[in-house]
C-alpha cells in the first residue's frame, strides 16, 4: 500500500500507460480520479478499478479546454476536497517531416501534449500549495534527449514539457511540492498501435524499434506505471525536477 489513501489524478487514464498507472496505484491503495476525453474508455477503467481494488471516480475532460478543466479540477474538489499527486499523462502522437507538416496537426500536438500539461497544472496548483505538499508527474518522452526522423513535432511538444517541468519545480519547491518527467521509450499501447496500423512496413518498425534499445523486449505500460508510482509515493522525496529514463537503453546505452 504505496499510496494509502492518498487521493490521485490521471489525465489519459482510459488506455495505455495512463490507464494502467491507474490500476496500479489503485491496487497500492490510493483512491483515483480517472480522466479523460473518451467517457467510454474512462469509465471501463473505473470499472476495473471498483471490480479489482477499490475507489475512483471518473470526470470528463479535454485538457486542451480551459474551462473543461476548471470543471473538472471543481470536480474533483468537490468530492476529495484535495489531490496529492496529479500525473500529467494525457497526449497524442505527431508524425511527419516539417517541410510536409500541415501546421494545424503542428497546433495539435502542441496543444494536447503542452498547452494541456500547463492548463491542468495551473488549475490543480492552488489546491497543492494550499496543503504543502504534492507530486507532480509529467509525461515526456525519451525523444526529447535524442533525434528520432519524423518526429519534429511530437519531440518539440515533449522537449518543452521536461522544460516546463525543470522550472515549474523551482517555483513549488517552497510549496513541498515536487515535479518530475517520466521518459519512457516505446511502449506498446493503442497510441503505438494506431501509428503501425498506418504503416507500410509494421514488422519492419517493430524490429527497428528494438534495434534503437538495448532490451529485446518493446516496452509495456505496466514498465512505466511503476516508475509513475515511484514518483506518486513519498518513497522519491529527493527527486525535485528529474526525468526519469524507462527506455530500454534507447538513450543512455548506446556503445557506438
Ligand atoms: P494512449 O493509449 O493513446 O492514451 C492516451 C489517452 O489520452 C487516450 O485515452 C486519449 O483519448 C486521451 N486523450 C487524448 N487527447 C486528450 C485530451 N485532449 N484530453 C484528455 N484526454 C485526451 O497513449 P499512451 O501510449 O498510453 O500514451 C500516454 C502518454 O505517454 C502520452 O503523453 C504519450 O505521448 C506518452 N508516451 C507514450 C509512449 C509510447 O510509446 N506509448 C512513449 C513515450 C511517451 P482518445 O483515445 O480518445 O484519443
């Protein structure tokens, strides 16, 4: 019981990495607030959740929208009074070379990936400050320490939020409260599977995919839900303004 009763935010928490952190920090005893745009997704994993461990509530969100996340943040409130660890998961992927980018799917990424890291924070803050304490975790990505083709805008939306992330921590610092980045590589989820429906050549990405890492394994999201949880508990009270690596060695392993 890593997280008992601590009362716990996830944006994107109705698949993948989200939805799994979800299910585990229910399993290590914390009461969970699932969010996300699909109402559907969300509320199945509610359901897992209440079936399997114990207490979540779901709240419908657009993180790109001010006003849906005053509402749900009110929500929230309304029913714990508070929250301790917010997870900033929610995002989307942006493939395509710059030159051949539509600059509307450009404004996408950068709204859902940054735009929604800062609305949900800025709205989940005052609650954080007020109790003097909190565990913010935000979803980078490993791309945004390497090069990686067609990738441009997805690595610039995950490039600033590891920037977001560094400084927001020395603004909360005073507060107890601490802002880490978790910097996974590929992890096999919908997200992952819907750009391989899209490609040509599945088989040939999936052993390019493992080529870049040093684990012969694609990586799960169970692999980052346990690194989300270290970053929940107060277990990782000395990690102020970190990224945190789960890549299989894509980054920090190479040889050549
Ligand atoms: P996923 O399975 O697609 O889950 C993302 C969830 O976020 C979905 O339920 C999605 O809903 C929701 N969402 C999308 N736009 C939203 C919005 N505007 N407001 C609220 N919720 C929204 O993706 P995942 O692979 O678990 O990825 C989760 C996070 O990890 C993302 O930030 C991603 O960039 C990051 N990440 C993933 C990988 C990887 O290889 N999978 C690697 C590094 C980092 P819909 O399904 O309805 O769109």
């Amino acid at each position: 019981m890593r997280l008992k009763n601590k009362i716990t935010l996830i944006t994107g928490a109705g698949s993948g990495i989200g939805k799994e952190t979800a299910l585990l920090f229910a399993k290590e005893g914390a009461k969970v607030v699932v969010t996300d745009i699909n109402e559907a997704s969300g509320r199945q994993t509610v359901n897992e959740i209440e079936e399997k461990y114990g207490e979540a509530i779901f709240i419908q969100v657009d993180v790109t929208q001010p006003e849906s996340v005053q509402t749900m943040v009110e929500k929230m409130v309304t029913t714990y009074g508070s929250v301790d660890v917010l997870f900033n998961n929610a995002g989307i992927s942006g493939v395509g070379q710059a030159h051949a980018l539509e600059y509307e799917a450009w404004k996408r990424v950068m709204d859902v990936n940054v735009n929604g890291v800062f609305l949900v924070t800025k709205y989940v803050l005052p609650y954080m400050m007020a109790q003097k304490s909190g565990s913010i975790i935000n979803m980078s990505s490993c791309i945004a320490e390497m090069g990686l083709s067609d990738r441009a805008s997805y690595a610039a939306s995950k490039g600033a939020i590891l920037a977001m992330t560094k400084s927001m921590q020395v603004d909360y610092a005073p507060y107890n409260i601490r802002i880490n980045a978790l910097m996974p590589g590929t992890i096999f989820t919908p997200f992952v599977e819907d750009y391989l429906s899209k490609d040509p050549h599945p088989e040939q990405t999936i052993e390019g995919i493992k080529r870049r890492q040093l684990s012969g394994e694609l990586g799960k999201p169970i692999d980052v839900a346990y690194a989300a949880l270290y970053l929940a508990s107060d277990e990782s009270k000395f990690m102020m303004g970190a990224p945190f690596m789960i890549d299989g060695g894509v980054v920090n392993g190479k040889s050549v």
